[in-house]
C-alpha cells in the first residue's frame, strides 16, 4: 500500500478548501489533478507535504499515518512536493540550492558519519556536486549552475525547484502546476524530466491546468471542484465525464 | 486581608492601564507599519519629563502641560518617523534595530538634560478617596479615568470614522485598502505619531503620580510588549485588557511573593500564554 | 582561504608595540569578538533574531568562578561544568522558542524575557552572587609552559595572548561548522525556511543548534572577560551587553567570519579615541546601530567586498 487518503478535509474557518477526499495512489503511477481555480488541488497537496495539518481524515503512506506530521519529517519518509510560485534561497546561485536539497541525500549516504564530513568536507562534497550535477543536466540547468538563482527566468525557476526536489530522492514527488509558466520548449524538456523520473520509479502526482500536456502522460486523472473529489479514473474516464466537463469548461462539451 | 489584596488590584488596574496604553500603541504601529517601535518607552518618557518641566519649572497649569507635553511627545514621533521609521516599514528585524538605537539616543539624551536623578513633580492633585479601609491617591483616579477615556475614545474613533475603519482596513488587507485609495503612506505616519502621543500621554499623567527617571522608558515598552502580547499583537481591543492583567498579575505576585521579583511574575505569565495560546488571550492579527 | 591566517600576525604586535592601551583594546575585542561570532552564528548565518547571549555572557563568568571558588578546581576545568549549564538552558529557552513555532519576533521577546529573569536572579540572589556588589576575582587561569611549570597568567601580554588564542580556536570551530552541510542549512533557514522544511532539513533542531552554539561562546566570553576584568557584576547579564554584541556584528558586517571581530575592535576602541561621558557613549553606540542598519547594511567589512554567506 503506498498512498491512502482517506475523508481528507481542511478548513480555514468558515471557507472549506478541502472536504471529506479520499484517494488511492498506487506505486511507479502517475496521477494528475485537475480543477478549476480553488477547487483545492494546492491546498490537498500541502496536506500530503505536512504543510498543513488536516482538519479531519487521514493521510496513510506506506501504512503509517502521516497526518499532521512535519514537512521535513515528510520529506524524510519519501514525498517531497514543489511550489506552484517558484519558492527560492534569494541570493545564493543555483549549484548552491541543489546542494542544499542534498541535506536528505547526504544524510541517508552517511547517516552520523557525516558529522565527519565537518573536518573533511571535500569527499562528501565531491559525491553531492556529483550528484547536484547530474540533476542539475537533467533539468537543462547546467549552464546556470555558478548564476543566482534570482537571475533565472520564470521557467528555470521552476526547474530548479524541481531538480530541487529529484535531490531529495523522492518516492513520491507532488509537482503543483510545474508547466504553467513554461514555453514550448520548456514543456518538451519537463515532459523528460518527467518520463526520466517515472522510469527511476519515483510515483508522481502532478497538478496542472494543461489538461493535454496531462492526459499524454498520467495514468489516471483525478478531478477537484469545490474541494471535492467529482471523478476518478483514466484520462478518458474522466475527460467524458459530464460533471468534470462542467465543472472545468463550463456548460459546452469541448475536446481537452 | 481581602482589603489587602483589593487594593492591590486596584493598584494593579492603574499601573496596568498605563501599561495598557502602551500596548495600544505597539500594537497600532505593529499593524499599520508593520513593526514593533521599541523606543515608544522613550516617548512616554518624554512626555514625562515634558509635563514636569512645564510645571515645576516653566509653571504652567497642569493640564495645559499635558497637553503641550503630548504635542511634544508627538513630534518627537514625527521627526523619528520622517528620519528613520519610513525607510523600516514592513522589517522587522531592522525597525527592531533601529529603534533599539534610538532607545540609547533618547535615553542619553534625557541623562544629559535631567540627569539621572529622580524629578518628582509638586502635588497637583493631592487628598485619596478611601473606601472602607482602602486609600487611593486622587491623582491615580483621574489618571486612570483619562486614560480610560482616551484609549475609548481611540476605539470609537477606530470603529466609527471614516479614518478609524480605513486604519482597521488596511491593518486587515493593505492591497485592498490601497485599491479603495486609502493614503497609505500618510495613514502609517499618522499611526506611528498616534503612538508616540499616547505614549506622551501615558507619560504626562504618570508624571503625576510616580517619580521620573530616564530609564523608566525601558522598563515600560517591555511591560507595553508584554502586554501586547499578552493580548495578542494586532488586536487593538485587547490591548488595554493586557495591560490591566499584567499589572494585576504583578500587583498580587508582589503580594505573595518576593518583591524583588515583581518584573519576572508578569515575564513568566507571559512565557506560559504564549506556550499554550500563541495568539494572545484574545487572539490577534497576522 | 582560512581565516584564521588573517589572525596570524596579530602575535606579533606584542613584539613590536609596548603600548598597554593598544594592548588592552585588542584584549577586549578578542574577548567581545567571540561574543559577536557566537551571535553571528545565530542570527548572521541562521537568521534568528535572539536577545539570551548577553545572559550567557555573564553566565559564563559567574557560573565558572562560582563553580572554581565551591569546588575548588581550575579556571579550566570550572569552564566544562559551567558548559554544560549553558547547554541545557539553551535547550529549555530554545525548546521554548522554537518548539511552539513562534515567530520570529516572540523569539526575541521571550529570549529577552528569560534573560531578564536570569539577570533578577543573579541580582537578587545576594548569598551566591553577592547581587549588585558584583564579585570580586582574584584568581587566575593557569597554563603549564614548557621550561617554567605551571604560570599563571597575568598581565597583558600573557593574557594577549590568550585571548587571542581563544579568538583563533572559535575562528576555525566556526569555520568548520558555517562551511560545512551545517552552515548550508542554516543559510537555508535564514533564506526560506519553509522550502527548506519541504527539502527535509529539521528547522527546529538546526536553529536549536545554532542558538546553543551562540551562547556557548558567548560563555567563553564571559569567562574571560570576568578573569580578565576581576570583576563580575549583573550588568555583564543585562540586554545592553546583547545590544552591544548586535550593534558589533552589524557595524562589522554578518557576511564573514571575522567581520564582527573588526565590529568589536571599533566599538571597543572608539571610546579611547573620543573620550565620552557614558551618557554620550551609548548615544553613539545608537547612532551607529541607527545608521548601519540604514545606511551601510552589509556593515565595514561589506564595504570592501562581497563575501557571500554559503561556501
């Protein structure tokens, strides 16, 4: 059993922006989340991350209960999750924000021992650039590694909290709307990123509004309105499903 | 004993409603401009000071040095604002800092111009009113009952005029109230005045009662803080309740318990709400 | 490049100057520069505005000549117990602060409330510290030096060099740390904590670490100072002796190791240029606080280049 949600909700409040979800998410799937604007795909995602703490219902993952734990304990157990609006480390460069997301990595190569790495920093260091290097080539942000990563362009930006993320060896990595923003050719280049991640075995669930850019690649679809799950299943599924149509496009039947 | 303890709250009450209009105006300013102005002790000093000046040695009536001393408190606020406040708003940390150092300034400054030694000011209202077999200074009354009033009036203003609901807005949405076209600039200077003066006042009334020294502003932004926080920053209603608490907290821990530490009652009082209440007694804003 | 070689010709200036003024000032800012690393480390590279290291500060002198006068033992050997009560108040008022997630600005009001209440202590607790009298002390470190045995040391050289020596071990310790994964995590904290969070950095143990190492230096100082000065006295414990360590790191600069030792050394030497009233010193401690944070927010040594905070 890899992810279960069960009676998922969230309240800030008066306002409910997540109510009674329950989801499955199985191990190697890629799953996408849809909705319109508030319907509470950002807000289910920061409950999954520790973020937030939930108001009712449980977050089981790998047959523990999460619910309410910190987000770096989260981190720790396997999920990461990235920003919808690209969260950096103002002033340090880019090279700098993918060692820093080593910490996890590093700590799983030495556990204690690197508490040794204080008097001999340089092998530890070596094997993480190594490592941040590879990433960093995946993402195609190789060429910016010694620039501030408040230099990078909205697209880069998001590529690097994403290669941030590849850093801490997730098993499940949530991705909130990591194409909106991007340009064609951005799009191309995380289609691979993506394709390259699913074929490590990292499960990801990924929220974005480009429905098509969605549908190519995800093994099922699940829909949000109004905090609520409305549908569950294939692409196909859930794209021909009447509420879902509604909900997203409104009273006229239209291809994704 | 009861009459005892009763007087001690009463006292309590009193100090507290000085500490209380304090907390009123860090917690305007932390609101509005989004700091927490450190020096507003020193405000309240200056009102003190300016208030005995004026009538032990310029002999003014006393009432209309408490009214020159808050013009004067309030101008020393706009002049720092101007200087320094306006290019911290919004940071925390740097208006921290920077009205640290101005702690030292003002304070250094009263040092050289009244020396360390205590001013008492003359009798201006002497005689207690005693009921049964507790006594209170008249002058602690009318204190109180100014005070009182001004911190009323500041939440009738607050909720009423046109003014007051634009503060409250922007306290609330600082985008929306600037989209509504609420000066927003001017409001924070004004702010950041309004607090100084009725820290001035606070000054003004307790120069009346207790004797002046430059480092009783120290002691008494810490007491505003604390009540503040006690209350929770931001909510402006909660303000003056804090400062009441917290003086009535130390009033009766006086009572109890060693003197000496009276201060560390209200401290611990402090620590254990935020521990277990992190927005205040009343819960507070951002 | 280390540091620690900037501190290298520093031993020399005994050999070249007998000028006991110079001398003394370079003592103190050895002494207060550590201090100002410690805070440094904490608010600096870790971005936690906390007010407790002046508590620690005089912490530091009175627990180890109290704990040398009860037990009898060295200057030396009195510091490691006098550690070990730093250390678990650093983890009671840091499990405080960060523990219950509170925000930055409730760290420095409660930091300062505990502070506060440890200096009323100290004040009022007139059979061991003596209260506001101070204690006087007359006993001295001893160090075993080849070819003489056990010396003490006294006077200014001796003690110049000590200082200094103490200044270059916290230089490297903290080099260490601020270059390794540590001070990679702290620069994450002070920049976004929240992504650093989702990035599986534990932000409370991080910043409880950086708060304790803050005031285990900040004791070392203490010590010294206290056994230096032969005297210590609850003003060593007070927010003005925090104050001061912030205002030395801000007009030296945050960005570097020794940027704060540079700080120390103006703040600390200005007095004997300018002879001031002590109304007039503390206007002008103010007035530089005011202005660096205004004006000149990377502090001296940011003037001069651009030292970044992650190696």
């Amino acid at each position: 059993m890899f992810l279960k949600v069960e009676e998922l909700s969230k309240r800030f409040g008066g306002l409910v922006a997540v109510s009674a979800v329950s989801l499955d998410i199985e191990e190697g799937e890629i799953v996408g989340i849809l909705g319109p604007n508030g319907s509470g795909k950002t807000t289910l995602l920061n409950l999954l991350a520790g973020l937030l703490a939930p108001s009712s219902g449980t977050i089981l993952w790998q047959g523990r209960d999460i619910s309410g734990t910190k987000p770096d304990l989260i981190a720790a157990l396997g999920i990461v999750k990235t920003f919808q609006n690209p969260q950096l480390f103002a002033e340090l460069s880019v090279l700098e924000h993918v060692m820093i997301a080593g910490h996890l990595a590093l700590k799983r190569l030495l556990g204690f021992a690197r508490s040794k790495t204080i008097f001999a920093p340089k092998p530890a260091r070596q094997e993480l650039e190594a490592r941040a290097e590879r990433v960093l080539r995946l993402c195609r942000l190789s060429e910016e590694a010694h620039r501030p990563a408040a230099a990078l362009s909205y697209g880069e930006e998001k590529m690097l909290g994403v290669a941030m993320a590849m850093m801490c060896e997730p098993k499940l990595l949530l991705l909130d709307e990591p194409a909106s923003g991007l340009g064609q050719a951005e799009i191309v280049n995380l289609g691979a990123v993506l394709r390259d991640l699913r074929e490590h075995g990292t499960t990801l669930c990924v929220i974005d509004h480009k429905v098509a850019f969605l549908a190519e690649f995800a093994h099922r679809l699940i829909a949000l309105q109004n905090g609520s799950k409305i549908a569950d299943g294939t692409a196909q599924e859930v794209l021909g499903n009447q509420s879902v149509i509604t909900a997203y496009l409104g009273r006229q039947h239209a291809g994704a | 004993m009861t009459q005892v303890i009763l007087g001690q709250v009463l006292n309590g009450i009193i100090v507290g409603t000085l500490y209380g209009i304090i907390a009123l105006g860090v917690t305007l300013t932390f609101g509005i401009t989004g700091i927490v102005n450190f020096a507003l002790g020193q405000f309240m000093m200056i009102g003190a000071y300016a208030a005995w000046h004026l009538t032990d040695v310029a002999h003014l009536p006393y009432p209309l040095s408490v009214a020159l001393a808050v013009l004067i408190a309030g101008l020393a606020g706009f002049l720092s604002d101007r200087a320094l406040f306006q290019f911290t708003r919004n940071h925390l940390v740097n208006g921290l800092l920077v009205s640290i150092g101005l702690i030292s300034v003002i304070e250094s400054g009263a040092l050289l111009l009244f020396t360390a030694t205590p001013k008492n000011m003359d009798f201006v209202l002497s005689g207690s009113w005693t009921l049964g077999a507790i006594t209170i200074s008249r002058m602690k009354v009318v204190t109180f009952a100014v005070l009182l009033a001004v911190i009323a009036l500041t939440w009738l203003a607050l909720a009423n005029t046109w003014l007051g609901r634009a503060t409250r807005a922007y306290a609330q949405n600082p985008e929306a109230a600037m989209l509504m076209g609420v000066k927003t600039e001017m409001l924070q200077v004004g702010v950041s005045v309004y607090s100084c003066a009725l820290a001035g006042i606070g000054g003004a009334l307790y120069a009346g009662i207790y004797s002046l020294e430059p480092s009783m502003g120290a002691l008494f932004i810490l007491k505003g803080v604390e009540a503040a926080i006690l209350a929770g920053v931001g909510n402006l209603a909660g303000a003056l309740v804090g400062g009441i608490i917290l003086g009535i907290t130390e009033s009766i821990g006086a009572l109890f318990l060693p003197t000496a530490f009276r201060d560390a009652y209200g401290l611990v009082f402090l620590v254990a709400i935020l521990l277990f209440r992190p927005s205040g007694l009343f819960g507070g804003q951002k | 490049m280390s540091a620690v070689w900037l501190l290298v010709p520093l031993y020399m200036v005994p050999l070249v100057s007998h000028n006991e003024v110079l001398l003394t000032i370079l003592i103190f800012t050895y002494i207060l520069g550590i201090l100002a690393i410690g805070f440094n480390i904490v608010f600096g590279y870790a971005g936690q505005l906390t007010m407790f290291h002046g508590a620690a500060f005089g912490i530091g002198g009175y627990a180890t000549f109290l704990i040398l006068t009860k037990l009898g033992i060295s200057f030396w050997l009195a510091m490691l117990p006098m550690f070990v009560v730093i250390l678990l108040l650093s983890m009671i008022v840091g499990w405080v602060c960060f523990k219950f997630r509170l925000r930055e600005f409730y760290f420095a009001v409660v930091t300062l409330a505990f502070a506060e209440l440890i200096r009323l202590v100290v004040l009022n607790w007139n059979d061991v510290t003596n209260g506001t009298l101070g204690l006087l002390v007359l006993d001295k470190p001893t160090i075993w030096w080849p070819g003489r045995g056990v010396v003490k040391i006294d006077g200014t050289v001796p003690w110049y060099l000590l200082t200094l020596t103490a200044l270059g071990a916290v230089t490297i310790v903290s080099q260490l740390i601020v270059r390794s994964w540590i001070g990679r995590n702290f620069a994450a904290i002070r920049l976004n904590e929240e992504l650093a969070q989702t990035l599986g950095i534990n932000t409370f143990r991080y910043k409880m670490l950086a708060f304790t190492i803050s005031n285990l230096f900040a004791a070392l100082a203490g010590a010294l100072f206290g056994f230096y000065s032969n005297y210590i006295e609850p003003a060593q414990l007070s927010i003005t002796q925090s104050l001061d360590a912030i205002a030395m790191v801000l007009l030296g600069g945050m960005g570097s190791i020794l940027g704060p030792v540079v700080g120390a050394f103006l703040l600390t030497g200005l007095p004997h240029i300018i002879e001031f009233s002590a109304e007039l010193r503390a206007a002008t401690y103010g007035a530089i606080l005011i202005l660096v944070i205004l004006l000149m927010p990377r502090g001296v040594v940011g003037l001069f280049s651009r030292w970044r905070h992650v190696s």
